[in-house]
C-alpha cells in the first residue's frame, strides 16, 4: 500500500478543520506545495472548505501564526510552507533551523500537530533549470505534507482512544 492509499482510509471525520501557512517569498515555488497539499487532502475527503490559508511575510512569522491557530482549538493540524534561500548574506541555515525548531515547541506546548515543508537547499540560484527543479519540488513536498498531516492526525486520535479506554 502507497502512502497515498493509506491517507484515503484513515477515516478521519470531515470535521476536522486544518490550516496552512505560506511565506510569499517565492510564492510561485511555494503555491506548488500549498496546491499539491490541497490535491491530496481533497483525495483524502477534505475539500478546499475544510482548509484555511494564512499568508505570511517569510519562513520567520511562521511559528508565531501556527501557534495562534494551534491554540484556536479549531485545527486538528497546521502546515508551515517556505523557501529559505540564501540571499547573498548567510542566515538561511539558521532562520530555518529556528523555524523548524519552534514549530517543533509549538506542537510539543499545544498538543496539534506542526507539519514542516519548510525547506532550505544548500544552493539556490534564480534560473530556469533551479526554479523547475524547485517548482517540482514543491509540489512532491506538498503531497508529502498532506499525507504526514492525515496520518499524524489518525495516529494521534488512535493514541487517544487507547489512552481513554486504559
């Protein structure tokens, strides 16, 4: 069984609410996986409906957006979705190395899962072949997204239940 088959028959209830928070810095390449992650859960029986889209300026006002709506109570799981390149100045490694740390504290402090597709390739550069290869990327990681979200949030709700019958 793929993963794809398996996030269709988690059997989750359509109630559940989750939320998906974009950095516009290279919207293009970074709309690729919020569109795939959207693709997927439609796949899974979640519509567009039951997914909310929060813009953020860059990588780094991710966590402070994942963990307002983790504390909501209204998402059973927030996605976080960046490209942190190098700008010519090095900070990239560490400003996602920080984002993916604090959304790790977000989801440890709150309970909801934080799905990561924040990524950060050793060497970007702005031309045709690195931007289709990133594009492509993207698209894989918001797939990829969607299936960790699905299955991190059946697994939670079986631990649950184990947890309440013991």
């Amino acid at each position: 069984m793929n993963q794809t088959e398996s996030s269709q028959h988690l059997h989750l209830p359509a109630t559940l609410r989750f939320a998906f928070v974009e950095a516009s810095w290279h919207a293009d390449i970074v709309h690729q996986a919020r569109d795939a992650f959207f693709a997927e859960m439609a796949l899974a029986g979640f519509g567009a409906d039951s997914i909310d889209v929060f813009d953020v300026p860059g990588a780094f006002e991710i966590p402070l957006h994942a963990q307002r709506l983790a504390r909501s109570g209204r998402y059973a799981a927030v996605v976080g979705s960046a490209l942190v390149v190098d700008g010519g100045i090095y900070r990239h490694d560490f400003v996602s190395q920080t984002v993916v740390q604090a959304l790790m504290d977000v989801q440890l402090d709150t309970g909801v899962p934080m799905i990561s597709a924040v990524l950060t390739p050793h060497h970007f550069h702005e031309h045709a072949e690195h931007r289709k290869y990133f594009l492509r990327h993207f698209a894989v990681k918001g797939t990829e997204a969607a299936q960790a979200c699905l299955q991190t949030v059946a697994g939670l709700r079986r631990l649950d239940g184990v947890l309440s019958a013991a």
